[in-house]
C-alpha cells in the first residue's frame, strides 16, 4: 500500500501547495494500481514547515504536486516522503491513474520560492 497526497481547490490538484483548500490522502495497491480509499482532509493553517510533519503524522509516502517550494521538497525528504512537481491540473483519481500507468506528465515545477 502506498498513501499518496494531492493538494486542492475546487477538486482539482491546486498549482499551489502550501494555499490549497484541501488534500485528497489516498490510500493505493501498488500491485493492483487501484484506489482503495480516499478522504478529503482540510489543512491547517499555513506555517512554514508543518505541513510536512501533518502529512508525515497521517502515514503519506508520497506528494503529487504542482509547485512546492524548495525548503518545503527538504522538509518532506526529511520525513521520508516522496514529491513529484509539476503535475498537471486534473482531478485526484486521473492523476493517480496516469501515476500508476507511468503516464503522469510533469512539467515544471509552478513555485518559485
């Protein structure tokens, strides 16, 4: 199982991340590559470098982002999580789909800070 995190506005990945109105956590077979379950968490408020301490606690392996600054990319490979930028907007399901397929296409990752 592998528990992936996706940050959001209006349901769709949000370019943003540390500004999104929630995550979707989705908890993933690997070996199947199917979606097992999915919950919609709202974040707490912004503060420099709890975010990936609050996704590390709740068990996430992994982040599919659009942007992420570099001091918060450190933070997360400090708590042994993985992050793939530049991700393209699209629902949560769509962008694990492409990831299980080895289809998701990154581009360039939006933050520049």
């Amino acid at each position: 199982m592998i528990k992936i995190a996706i940050p959001l506005a209006n349901n769709e990945l949000c370019m943003h991340f540390g500004h999104c109105e929630q995550f979707a956590i989705i908890d993933a077979d690997e070996q199947a590559k199917k979606i097992v379950k999915t919950e919609l968490v709202t974040p707490p408020p912004h503060e420099p470098g709890l975010l990936p301490r609050w996704l590390g606690a709740k068990g996430v392996n992994l982040i599919i982002a659009g942007g992420m600054g570099g001091r918060a990319q450190d933070l997360f490979a400090a708590q042994n999580i993985k992050v793939l930028t530049g991700a393209p907007v699209g629902a949560p399901e769509k962008l694990i789909a492409a990831f299980f397929a080895d289809k998701l296409e990154l581009g360039a990752n939006t933050c520049d800070h």
